[in-house]
C-alpha cells in the first residue's frame, strides 16, 4: 500500500487444446515483428512482438535453442484524476521463459500481445497449430482509499493484482487485489475459475471463466459520491479473468473509518503440458512475446587426402533459410552457395593447382565470421611419371652392335 499524508480456463490438457475463442477480437492483420535480429544471424537471435494485438511468427526451421517469452501487460493505475498520484500503479503482467526446444523448429506461432488496458491488463497468448502454448495473465486495475465525501482526501493507493505467470504446466493463478489486505471488496485472482468479484456497496462483476483461450476480467464496481464517480480495478485478462474490485464505504481504519475503492485481481496463467518453463520479469506495460533462438552449424565432407585438381563436395547444414555464405580452404574463398528453404546446401570445388600442401579444414563463412569447418583434408604432391607405381611391363633394351663385336 502507497500511503501519503493527509490533503486537501476449465483445467487445460495441454498442447491437444483448442481454441475455442480468440483472446481479441481484431481485424487488422497478424504483426510482424517489432523488432528482430538480421537474416546472418548465427547465435542469440531474436524477435519482439510488443505491440498490442496479434501476431505470426514462423520459427526458422533450423533453429536450435528456441524459447519464447511471454509477458502479460500491467493493469491500469488507480485514476491520477482523483488521486493525483503519479506512484500509483497496476498490477504487473505476469511472465516465464519457456524453453521450446528443436521440436517446435520450423513451426508458425499465432497469438496476442496484451495490451494495458484502462482498466485492467490483457494477457498475451501464444499458439501453435491451432492449440494454446501459453497464456500469461495481466494485472487487475488499482484502487485507492480515502474519505471520499470530500475533495482530495485520499489516503493510499493500491496496485491490483499481479496477472499468473506460466512457469509450470496447467494453470497458475493469479492473485487478489489486496486493499486493506483480505479486504472482501478485493477482485479475486483468477484460476480455474473466474476470479471473484469484490463485494461492498458497488460489488465488482466475476472474472470470465476458462474457454481455452484468454478471457477478460471483470468490471470493477461503479459508485458516485458527491457527483464524481469511482470504479474498483478491472480485474486482469487471461486463461481465466480476475474479478473486478468494489466500491465499499465506512470500512473501519482504527478510531475511523474510510471509503475502499478496491483493487481488481490478476488473470491466470496456463503453460501446456509438456513444456518447461521459468520466471521472467514481470509486466509493468504493455505485454510482448519475444522469441529466441541459435542455429548449430555443422559443415562435413568425405573427402581425406586429395591433390592439385582434385574436387571436394562439402555438405552445409544447420543454417538459417536461403542464406548466402561462402566456403574457405587453406584461407582462400573455393566456392558460395545459398541455403535451401531447410537451411542445407551442397557445394564441390576444385583444389588449386598451386595448392600449398598440408591438411586444412574447409570452412563455411557467414558475415565474415567462421560458423563451420569440416575436418581436415590432406593435399599431398601429385605423383610424377618417376614416381608411378611397377605396372609389371618390361622395359624396352637399347643395343648398339658394331662389327668388332661380332
């Protein structure tokens, strides 16, 4: 609690789940990404989807190390015009890493990014081939307390409660507003229900229940006082909605009483069964999905010992999609090619006749930096007419007679 000085889903079953509903409805195109890392990117690469609405993404189909990190958004601070506190804040979005792995390479994510809302946060979804990957839930909307037959006699403000964060498998709920601590004017979390919806003289509305996709939260409760008009927290989006907060008066304070106008609840989380996942840092805006990924390059030839003239086929694998690179042998560039739509392509090249003899590896160039060598091959003398192995024939004699001899 800020306190100033006195002044004037139904349970998930994983990856099999449908969608039933879409968390927004939205008629403009799915996004791209906000930002992401170049086409020649090998290690640590990215992309952020922080705009609110939805979003595709299709993950290279050579990726290795692939996460996702989805942040639900922050619920909306309790009203500045009648608080007139810039340090009041919603409750924070929930948020986990989720660790995807090589098995969703290749695949199109679908969702949405939460937006914060003025009320209450939405929750960012994450989707794959028609079923939800994970949903972090938003913030509920914040509250305040004051003597509220008065002008600017508010007390303290309160953030609504933190939307669930998708680090295990199933649901994880999120939590209650928590005015006054277990104040029952409160928005419950949301869970595998609907979060509750504060009770007092202007209860708050229920949160959604589960459908299989994200879901709002509920209203918070609308009372005027004196002619201004105050509105409990909304409660957070997500697998399930939090509850609204309540408008509630004369709530004992020691020797007084004040007016509760209450915190909404944090939408829940779902993460499908299967999937492993940590905490990331909460939502305190908008939400994002941001994707990570590295590929694993790998470059191999069956060629060993060869010499001047000779060719060498090297299979490339492992790199991002229609990617030119270029192969290197004993520091000169021998060949380039272009990956195919799977990251793989062939190349053959011809060992120089000038070639320096040794053993060098064959090295695949991306952007200037080595990404894959082969092991060595050998480049020894070719064989001269001396150094030609017995083939058996014999050799022709030479004789000269003169009649001396004879």
């Amino acid at each position: 609690m800020r306190r100033r000085p006195l002044r004037s889903l139904l349970p998930a079953t994983g990856l099999a789940l449908a969608l039933a509903a879409a968390a927004v409805a939205c008629s403009v195109a799915p996004a791209s990404a906000d930002s992401s890392s170049p086409s020649t990117c090998i290690t640590g690469c990215s992309a952020v989807f922080d705009t609110a609405g939805p979003f595709t993404f299709a993950a290279p189909p050579a990726a290795t190390q692939l996460t996702a990190t989805v942040v639900g958004a922050s619920g909306a601070p309790a009203s500045f015009a009648i608080t007139n506190d810039h340090t009041a804040v919603g409750g924070a979005g929930g948020a986990a890493t989720i660790d995807l792995g090589a098995a969703f390479a290749g695949h199109t994510f679908h969702g949405t990014v939460g937006a914060a809302g003025s009320g209450s946060g939405s929750g960012s979804e994450l989707d794959s081939a028609g079923s939800v990957v994970a949903i972090a839930g938003g913030g509920g909307g914040g509250g305040y307390a004051g003597l509220l037959d008065l002008p600017g006699q508010i007390f303290a403000t309160y953030p609504g409660g933190a939307g669930g964060s998708p680090v295990a498998p199933g649901v994880t709920a999120g939590t209650a507003g928590a005015a006054f601590g277990s104040l029952s004017a409160n928005g419950g979390g949301g869970s595998g229900a609907g979060g509750l919806g504060g009770s007092g003289d202007a209860p708050g509305a229920p949160g959604n229940a589960p459908t299989g996709s994200a879901v709002l939260g509920g209203a918070g409760g609308s009372l005027a006082i004196n002619g201004t008009t105050h509105i409990g927290g909304a409660g957070g989006a997500g697998y399930a909605g939090g509850g609204g907060g309540a408008v509630v008066r004369n709530v004992p304070n020691g020797d007084d009483s004040v007016d509760v106008v209450a915190p909404g609840g944090g939408g829940s989380a779902f993460l499908a069964t299967g999937l492993t996942a940590s905490a990331a840092t909460a939502g305190t805006g908008a939400g994002s999905v941001t994707f990570t990924w590295s590929f694993s390059p790998a470059a191999t030839t069956t060629a060993t010992t060869v010499q001047p003239g000779d060719t060498i086929t090297v299979r490339v694998s492992g790199l991002p999609a229609n990617l030119l690179f270029t192969e290197t042998f004993a520091g000169a560039t021998v060949a380039s090619a272009t990956t195919d739509a799977a990251g793989v392509a062939t190349v053959t090249f011809a060992v120089a006749a000038g070639q320096a003899l040794g053993s060098f590896p064959v090295q695949t160039i991306v952007a200037g930096s080595v990404v894959a060598s082969t092991s060595a091959v050998t480049v020894v003398a070719a064989a001269s007419t001396a150094e030609l192995a017995d083939t058996g024939s014999v050799p022709s004699l030479r004789c000269c007679s003169s009649p001396s001899a004879l």
